[in-house]
C-alpha cells in the first residue's frame, strides 16, 4: 500500500498532517521530506495524525523521532494521533510513549 499525505494549515498554530498507509523503510522517506519542508517553511506545532495507519515500522519510528528532534531544536513541537492498539504497542515497546504527546484526536493534542 502507497503511504498517503495530507497536509491541512486551517488551524493555526498547528500544522496536521494526515498519515495513511504504511509507513516503513520504502515510504518513510516521504514523510521525512514532508516534515522537513513544513519545518523549513516556518510550521513550529505539528500534528501527525496517524489514525490511517496500517503498519507501522522502525524506519517510519525513526522519521518521526527526527520530526520531532527537529522541530524541538526549532522550539517546536510534534503530537501524534494515535488510538490504534497495535500502533500503540510499537511506541509503548519502544519507550517513545514517554517521548511523544500522543492524543485520541487532532483536537486533544491542540488541547494538551
């Protein structure tokens, strides 16, 4: 399955961009340029809603800790939604739970 992007700036501050598919090592490097680009284009409060994912692996877990690296030395920030158990359990394994603020909802990461 094709990684599918959707980039959506209608609430400011925050940037979300939808994540469908797969994100592993064929695909993740979309996302990186995506993540990059909105970074250097001035988006400082990102939100990966990752909802529409289907797997998820260490490549695609490696994009997203260099998003957020990024946009934390920019003094920003990236959330992530996330409800999935099986998409959850790679962050949980992984420790990055603690790294990342992972809300239910574009909404609840606006609000956290």
């Amino acid at each position: 399955m094709e990684l599918g992007l959707h980039v959506d700036t209608s609430r400011p501050p925050y940037t979300v961009i939808e994540v469908r598919g797969e994100l592993d090592v064929y695909s993740a490097p979309r996302l990186r340029e995506a993540l990059v680009e909105l970074v250097s284009e001035g988006h400082r409060q990102l939100i990966a809603n990752l909802e529409a994912v289907d797997f998820l692996d260490s490549t695609g877990l490696g994009v997203l800790v260099g998003g957020l690296k990024r946009l934390r030395s920019n003094d920003g920030d990236l959330a992530l939604v996330c409800t999935q158990s099986r998409i959850l359990k790679v962050f949980d394994i992984t420790g990055l739970t603690t790294v990342f603020r992972i809300g239910a909802s574009v909404d609840d990461c606006m609000a956290g």
